[in-house]
C-alpha cells in the first residue's frame, strides 16, 4: 500500500468504489478508491466516510484529533461555514470559479473551473479534494471552525507527493477524512495513540509491516498508521 498512487484523483488509495463514481455513480458522500470503501469503526484507521455516503461527523474517532495540515493557507475573509470558506480559497488560490460538487460523469459541456470531491464534513471540521472536473486533484483542503464561528482552510498540494514510501522518508496523512488513528503497534486492534488531521506531516522510521490486511509505518513521535492514507513526501 506504499507504493504510487494512481493517477485519476478520484481514484484514492484503498477503495474501488469511486471509479463508479467517475463514470456515475451518485456522490451520497466519499471517500475515495485514492478509492476501497471502508467501514467506521476505525479498524482500518481512517476516514469515517465512505465511496457512497457522506459522513456527517456522527464518527467518533477514538482519540480527539490533533496535529496541524502541511501547509497553512490563510482564507480571504471571514466566512460562517465551511463551503464558503472552500469557494473563496479556490478563487484566490487558483483563480477559478468554484463549481460545487465535481460532476460525476461528463455533461457534455466544457466546465472550466474547480470542483470538490467531499470526504468528511461536520459542525467543526470539514475535508475535499479539489481539482478540475473529471481530472486530476490538485490536492486536498482541511477546513477547520474557530472558536469565533469562523473557518480557515489548510491545502494539501498533490504537487508534493512522490511514489513510495521508506524508511528514512517523509509521509502526509492525506485523504483520512477526519482524521487517522496513529497506533503503539502495527495492529488495527492496537491502543491508538492520537488521531491525526490530513496533511500532518512526519518521517517514516519503520516498515512496512503487514497486520490485519493492513501494511503499516511507523512515523516518529507518533506511531503505526495505515499507509492506505500516507503519501511520501521524500523530505
């Protein structure tokens, strides 16, 4: 599960039901085949989203999740809710217009914007993948509520990644949805140690293990995640 990622950003590690996504399946909520749908107990240590519903942060994680995004993206303005925190940071990033929900199929009409692949969303925090329609993603917004009501969003870039990844390496959480149980063993049943945001970043120091149909790394000063949502960074 270390190894590269396919190219279509609809097509997140670990699942296979998105790629019906891509030729029509309904979003009733993702997270992705980068897709396998995945159940949300935390057992698999990932997102509580699934391929076709859309979790509405009714998932408890089993610790409260902490760690900061990689990269630290202020919002224009001040915005009350999160889906108009995502349509500012996409005009002023990539200057396009945001267009909602990405499509699940071609329309037969050329849509030149930025949509959003949804993977978690509750009343504090809410993650997509962003990217042009029926293309690939340019990465992943985490977007965080502050105590004053207000949203920030923190960008995963996809531009960072490289394939594979190994000891002595850096790895992303990236594409959990919530967030991702960090474990003191490489064992799905392990006591999990924190629940970490997408996009906290850390080196790999040991792996990769296989235990419970899951293959493991270790990240330093955290513990054993699934590498179904790691990526490699290489620094």
């Amino acid at each position: 599960m270390g190894g590269p990622r396919p190219s279509n950003w609809l097509d997140k590690p670990g699942y296979v039901a998105i790629a019906a996504f891509v030729t029509g399946a309904a979003i009733a909520g993702i997270i992705v085949a980068i897709v396998l749908t995945r159940g949300g107990d935390g057992d698999d240590d990932g997102a509580q989203a699934t391929a076709t519903a859309v979790s509405t942060g009714t998932q408890t994680p089993e610790s409260t999740a902490t760690g900061t995004p990689a990269t630290s993206t202020p919002t224009p303005g001040r915005y009350t809710n999160a889906r108009d925190a995502l349509a500012a940071f996409v005009q002023d990033r990539f200057a396009k217009t945001y267009l909602g929900p990405c499509p699940p199929s071609a329309t037969g009409q050329t849509l030149d914007g930025t949509c959003s692949v949804l993977l978690y969303e509750s009343d504090v925090l809410a993650t997509y993948f962003v990217g042009p329609p029926l293309s690939e993603a340019l990465g992943e917004t985490v977007i965080t509520r502050a105590d004053d009501g207000t949203w920030s969003v923190d960008f995963i870039s996809a531009s960072d990644f490289i394939a594979g990844l190994g000891v002595g390496g850096g790895a992303t959480v990236y594409g959990a949805g919530d967030c991702l149980n960090l474990r003191a063993e490489p064992d799905p049943n392990a006591q999990s140690l924190s629940c970490q945001l997408d996009g906290t970043h850390a080196r790999v120091t040991e792996g990769p293990v296989q235990s419970g149909g899951i293959t493991w790394w270790r990240l330093d000063g955290f513990g054993w995640a699934s590498a179904q949502y790691l990526m490699a960074t290489g620094d």
